[in-house]
C-alpha cells in the first residue's frame, strides 16, 4: 500500500511543475517550427498548404470551414501560449517576405536545377513524407486496401444454401489491417452448422496500404464514405455486422448508423465516447491527449495531438525513414522479419494522422450520442467490451456510454488494458463475437 502510494506521489511530482515547464518549451518549439516548415515547403514544394495554428477567422476559407460540421474546433483551438500572443505574425507574413527577396526561388533553383526544367505535376507525397515505392503504392487506386477472408470454392451443395454473414473489421489509430487479420483472422470461423461468414477487415484512409490524399480532411464522413465505396458497394453488401477497435469504433458506429436497416449488430472495443454536449471535441482531446510527462504514452499521445508542427518533424524523422528504422532494429533484434505491429506503424503521413486524431477522435465525439440513438431505434445489438486497466481510453467512457444508453451491452475484463482486452483472449473474444452474430436479428441478406 505505502509503496502504492509513493508511485503515486512520484507521478503527480512529474506531472506539475516539470510537465508544465516541458509543454511551455513545446509551446515555443512549435511556433518556431511552423516557420521552418512554412520556408521548407516553399523551397521544396513551391506550394504553401496552410496549417492549423491560424484562428479560422483569419483565413480564406473560414465561412467553409464554419458551416463544416466534420471539422474538428480542436484543429484550431488548441491552446498555445505564443499562439494567443500574437508570436505567429511573422509566420504569416513569411510567404510574402520570402517572395519579396526572391530567397525560395533562389534556393529551389541552386538544390533542384533539374527539377526546375522539368513541367511540374502534382506528387502523391509532401516532401516530409516517404516516397518509396511501398509507400506511394496506393496511387494506382481510388478505393481502401481490404483483406477479404471467406470459405473457399467447394462443391458442397449444402454450403451454397447457408446463410451469409457478412462481418466489416475497423482498425484503430495509427494501425491497419493486420490488427485484425493477423491475430483474430485466424481463430475465426469460416463456416458453422447453419452459416457462412465473409469477413472483411480494412484500411482505413490514410493508413495501412491506403490510399493517403494530400487534398483530404479525413473527416468522420470521408472515412464512412470510403467504406462504403470500397466495401459496401463492390460487394453488394445489404446486412453486415461491424466490429471495431479504438478509433474505429467512432467510424464504426457512423458507418453502422448510415446502414442501420442493414446492419444487425456492432462490438465495440475501448470505444472513445465523450457524449453530445459542447466542447465535446476539446473535452476529448483533453482526456485522450492530457498534457502530463508520465506515463510514456500519455506524453507522446499529447506531443503528436497538441503540436501539429513537432508532430510532423517526428512523422518526418520516423516515416519517413522507415526504411533506415527498420535496418537499425533488425541488426539489434537479429531479426530478418520484423513484426508486423512496427512496419505497419509508419504507414500514415503526417496529414492523415493529425487530421484524423482530431476530425474523428475528437470531432467524431459530437456526433456518436445521435448515431447510436438512431442505432439502438433500429434495433441494432450493440456490445461493448473494455479493459479496466486501459490507460489510453478512461473506463468512465464506457460508464458513461452506459448510463446514457442502458441497451448497450457492456463488459469489462479485469487485468486488461486497451490492446490486451483482445490480444490477450482472442479465443474467448472471437467465441463471444460468433454469439453476438447468431443472437442478432436476422435480415433478408
């Protein structure tokens, strides 16, 4: 109990004054690299994208961007102590300053002399994203990676005549795929006594072997939409179950409501909810991102959602040179293959990341109250499941979610946090989500 107790003391030590010292040189460190990028990407690109430190008032684009309710208040209102005193006037004048003097032409002219000759085009990759041959891959397709797991080819007639289940996997932040289809893919059945199952687990946009659009938001909707282009609709999907992870399951449950006549039920796992009240968004950045040095995890979930510009020179550093990355561990590890949890951690830019951690975890959180209501009208089961040691997502949100919806079935599994919930119980996991499947009401496949 004593030896409780002084962890607990050490922890608030780290996290008052020296955590508040740490974020104030992150405050200053991220005004300043807003400039360096704003320089770089003229001398790289030619091409100024705008970033996410201005009050929206102040930009072009502001009467878009306020009757856009898929845009996430935290993309602009994360608080900043240089921000709110004015320190990013220069920024905004760099652009012109730099035209002026003519200081990017000269530069982009004298590293890229060949470059300069050639008739400019549109690239797939910013210049501080990896542009490697794995990465880029997407560009060949408009729809999401999905990895589709079904029975195979028989002759039994008595299989041609079972009932189809259909299944759609969510991954959750910073993930992909194989979340799914390298640990529960492989415990799930293919065909019982009386069905078949079709399972199909997805990138989402912006992650995996994706496509990662320069152009896009990834808002909440782009996310649904992509589903439904690249899954629902090539596959003639008219009842589905959904199942989801994290992030995904704020996806989950939006994609879920569009199809509630056709979906016939959705597990949650540690799903993120804040419920719909004002400042939902910034509520959930403050808890999901909470500024605090300790643990390890809480400090870089807020370096990478609170600072847009350190968290595109860690995308920088670390994605960008994946390749480099994955040598350096293999001599360490003496390893020839690495897992597949660190290969697929890279695979996101910068701009997917960050738009998605706010337009969806946290822009997502106003809008999940009105999903599930129109779900749970329809009938739809829904079960929750959650670790009661998760240290990313606070168990009050399953509380919370329960309290609010008393329909929603929720677990809690002792000694669990927010990955071992399933990865250390797959079998009970996926002998839990087949009955959840069989119990749901049936629809007209």
């Amino acid at each position: 109990m004593m030896a409780s107790t002084f962890q607990e003391n050490c922890i608030s030590v780290i996290n008052g004054a020296p955590s508040w010292a740490v974020f104030f040189l992150f405050d200053l460190l991220d005004n300043f690299l807003c400039i360096v990028f704003r320089f770089l990407d003229q001398v790289m690109e030619e091409k100024l994208e705008s970033c996410q430190c201005n009050n929206p008032q102040e930009t072009s684009g502001y009467e878009f961007l306020s009757d856009h309710q898929h845009l996430s208040e935290t993309l602009y209102r994360r608080r900043n102590i240089f921000r709110q005193a004015g320190f990013l006037r220069f920024a905004r004048k760099l652009p012109e300053i730099t035209k002026k003097i003519g200081i990017a032409t000269f530069l982009r002219n004298f590293l890229f002399p060949d470059k300069m000759k050639k008739v400019p085009r549109e690239v797939a990759n910013r210049w501080s994203d990896c542009g490697c041959k794995n990465c880029v891959s997407w560009t060949s397709t408009d729809q999401l990676n999905v990895i589709v797991k079904q029975p195979s080819v028989s002759s039994d007639l008595s299989m041609s005549n079972k009932l189809v289940e259909n299944v759609i996997f969510i991954h959750g932040f910073l993930a992909s795929s194989s979340y799914w289809t390298n640990t529960v893919f492989k415990y799930l059945p293919d065909t019982t006594e009386k069905t078949n199952y079709r399972f199909f687990a997805v990138d989402l946009l912006g992650f995996g072997d994706s496509p990662k659009p320069r152009d896009c938001r990834y808002s909440l909707q782009e996310h649904v939409e992509m589903i439904e282009k690249s899954v629902i609709l090539p596959n003639n999907l008219t009842s589905f179950h959904v199942v989801a992870h994290s992030m995904g399951c704020i996806v989950a449950v939006a994609l879920a409501a569009k199809f509630s006549g056709s979906v016939k039920s959705v597990a949650l796992v540690a799903p993120p909810y804040f419920g719909d009240k004002e400042g939902a968004s910034c509520d959930a950045l403050d808890v999901i991102a909470e500024k605090k040095l300790w643990p390890p995890t809480s400090f870089f979930s807020a370096m990478m959602a609170w600072y847009e510009h350190i968290a595109r020179g860690v995308c920088f550093v670390v994605c960008r040179h994946h390749r480099t990355w994955e040598k350096i561990i293999k001599i360490i590890t003496w390893r020839s293959k690495l897992p597949m949890a660190i290969t697929e951690l890279t695979k996101h830019t910068h701009q997917s990341s960050w738009h998605s951690m706010h337009n969806v975890l946290c822009g997502g959180a106003k809008f999940t109250d009105k999903h599930l209501e129109s779900l749970i009208n329809s009938g739809v089961k829904i079960s929750v499941v959650q670790g009661n040691k998760d240290a990313v997502v606070p168990i009050d949100c399953l509380w919370n979610m329960k309290a609010k919806f008393p329909a929603i079935e929720v677990e809690v599994i002792a000694g669990t946090d927010h990955s071992s919930v399933i990865m250390s119980r797959i079998e009970v996991f996926v002998t839990n989500l087949v009955k959840l499947w069989a119990s749901s009401g049936k629809k007209q496949n």
